[in-house]
C-alpha cells in the first residue's frame, strides 16, 4: 500500500520540463511572500482603524487592479509575449509593495492597491500562456497544478511566517519581505528561464484568428460565469475570513497564520496525487468542477454549526478539497479552450472572471456581516457556490 503511494506520487511529477520546475520555484518564492495578503484585513481595521466598509471598498480596488492587469496583461502577451510581461511586472510589483506601507489614508490605499494590483496581475495571463512553450500539450494540466502545487506550498510558509513577523515586528515588516521577494523571484526568472517560442503553426493561427470570435463563443461565457460565482464565494478566504476567527474565535494573527497554512500543507500533500489519477480517469472535467461547487457550498453552510472552533477546522478541510478539484480544471478548461493565437485573450478573460469577483465579494461580504452578521454571509456564499453547481450542469449539456 505505502509502496503503491508512493509509486503514485512519485509518476504524478514525472515528465514535466526543467523549465516548469524552475517556474514552480519562482512562483513558490514569490507566493511565499505575499504574506500581507491573509492580514490586510486586520491590518487595515487594527492599525489604520479603517471601518468595515472601508476596508469593503479597499479589497475591491483590489479587484478593479487585478480586473485591469488581468485584461492588460493578456493584450500585452499576446502583442510582446509572455516573457517580457512577466520580467517587468514582477520588477515593478516589487518596489511598489515596499512603498505601500507609507500610504495611510484611505484614498491613497485605495490608489496604491489599484496601481498595484494592475500591474501585479498582468503576471497571470502571461504565466499562463507560459506553460504553451515550457510545458508539452499532454502534460498541461499537471504543469498547472504544480504551479499551483508552488503557490499553496508558498502560502504554507507565508501566513505562518506572516503572523511571526506581525508578533515579533509590525504588519510594516510584511510589505517589505513581500517587495523583496518580488524582486528576488524575478533575479532567478532571469537567470535560469529563456524566452521560448510558443509552438505554434502560423497558416492555422491565421485562419482561426479571421474565422473565430471569443465573443461567439458561448460555453466559454457561461464557463466564465461559474468561474465569477466559484471565485465570489472563495474569495472570502483572504477578506471576511480572517475577521470571523478573530472576532467570533479570538484566534490570534499566529493562530490564523497556522489555520490558513493547513490549507496549503493538505494541498501540497495530496493535490498532484489525487490530480494525476483524475486526468487517468474518464471523469469530465465539468462533473469535476460541479462536485468542487458542491464542496465549496458546503464548506460555507458548515460555519453555521455552533459546535466550538473544530468547525473552523472542518470548513477549511472542505474549502481545501473543492479548491484542489476546481482550480485545476477550471485552469485546463481555459487553455484547452484557447484558439491557437488567442491565448493571451481567453487566459486574460479567464483571470478577469477572478478578479471581478474580487471586486464585489469582499465589499460585499463586509456589507452583510456590518448589517446582518457573519452567518448571513455565508449562507449567501453557500447559495452562490450552489447556483455555480447548477451552471456547470448547463455547461455540460451545453458543449454535448
């Protein structure tokens, strides 16, 4: 049995390029530092004494900055390539999140995370597109999910140390290792990562590109739309979340840290395992992404069970598991979707889904719990994730 696991575990990584490797460690620095993330939140209400509804407003600038690097960044990859956008986002979002700690006022937060969240998020699309030329076509999926196997590792390591540093330092510290990292991802991107063409054949580029519009492309809208409801509800991870376990659980920022680390460690653990012998199977993809919507449903109405602190333990269990089955697929629908020659486009409009609902679902969420309370709030985030389960039902009949 343990030999089995292992044999498992062991063909899950096997096959994939250096270049993915090397991509998945950029990744994993980078993610790693971007420890502010899980406590803006409280460093907003507790040091900058923002109200709730501020900090409503602050976490949809960062989706507005997020919406507008996702759009950009997929024009600029497709118009300069990926590479370039890559290198000059992650160099710039470095220094800029140094000098985010000077901002104090809430305009100018709001200001600064836009600026930021802008030209940060350009990074998506293009890393993206990315894995066309430093990954083969089989292999996609797994690539994806180890990229994703390097953020959640990262954000293993990053609330935790993030909590150390806020109770040994100041919430200051964070945007500083957070700049640096940013900084020290790009200095091993360019040591060790070459710009590779993507493989492509320029006659079939060319008439795809005449005969085909992402706009007629009615599957994909309605992918797009699940992706939206998936992201909102998930999105209160890093917004209400924080502020539900400190003040209904008194937890502390260490005590979070450890709680938002679970959900790496599990991922990091379990995901390209339980991935790999998915893609094996004959399972579709959508029937994938309606159970992970059923789980995340679940994982939010479980909240509302007055049995002490494990259930903030068992929710985050489930949100881990929905989040290993939906983020993946979800990833390989996109690009497998993608026409060849528009990538940049379908991977933007796909990173937009989650940064719109970045937008609304933090201002959101801090608008039902200051007015009805925290169980509102996810008995709202439950019925969402439920109308995205519905969707993808749609969808499947859809694209048969």
């Amino acid at each position: 049995m343990v030999k089995r696991t292992l044999k498992l575990y062991k063909d899950s990584f096997t096959g994939l390029s250096p270049e993915i490797w090397w991509l998945a460690l950029i990744t994993f620095i980078n993610r790693a530092g971007t420890m502010i993330i899980p406590f803006l939140s409280l460093y907003l209400t507790k040091d900058l004494e923002f109200s709730l509804p501020q900090v409503g407003w602050i976490m949809s600038a960062f989706g507005v900055g997020s919406f507008l690097g996702s759009w950009i960044g997929g024009k600029l990859t497709d118009k300069i390539g990926y590479y370039k956008v890559m290198f000059w986002s992650l160099l710039l979002t470095g220094f800029l999140f140094i000098g985010l700690q000077y901002i104090t006022t809430f305009w100018g937060f709001v200001a600064g995370i836009v600026i930021i969240m802008t030209i940060a998020d350009t990074f998506r699309p293009a890393m993206f597109v990315s894995l066309n030329a430093y990954s083969k076509p089989e292999n996609q999926t797994r690539s994806l999910t180890l990229i994703r196997l390097a953020i959640n590792l990262g954000f293993s390591f990053g609330p935790f140390i993030g909590g150390l540093i806020i109770a040994g330092l100041s919430y200051k510290g964070l945007f500083w290792i957070d700049g640096l990292t940013c900084i020290l991802a790009i200095v091993i991107f360019k040591m060790v990562l070459k710009n590779k063409a993507l493989v492509r054949k320029e006659k079939e580029v060319e008439e795809i590109s005449v005969n085909s519009s992402i706009f007629n492309d009615r599957p994909y809208w309605i992918f797009l739309v699940i992706v939206f409801l998936m992201s909102f509800a998930f999105m209160q991870l890093f917004s209400t979340m924080p502020l539900y376990y400190v003040d209904v659980y008194s937890l502390t920022e260490v005590e979070i840290g450890l709680l938002m680390s679970m959900n790496g460690i599990i991922i990091f653990l379990t995901e390209m395992p339980i991935i790999h012998k998915l893609e094996e199977s004959s399972i579709n993809r959508i029937q994938i992404i309606f159970w992970s919507l059923i789980l995340f449903a679940a994982s939010f109405f479980v909240l509302n069970i007055s049995i002490g602190i494990s259930i903030i333990i068992i929710s985050m269990i489930i949100i881990t598991v929905a989040e290993m089955l939906a983020f993946p697929f979800t990833n390989a629908f996109a690009m497998t979707r993608a026409v060849k020659g528009k990538e940049g486009l379908y991977m933007a409009l796909y990173t937009m889904a989650f940064s719109l609902a970045h937008i609304f679902s933090a201002k959101t969420g801090m608008e039902v719990i200051d007015r009805f309370g925290f169980d509102a709030n996810w008995y709202l985030m439950g019925v969402l994730s439920l109308i995205a389960a519905a969707l993808s039902v749609w969808l499947k009949r859809v694209l048969k």
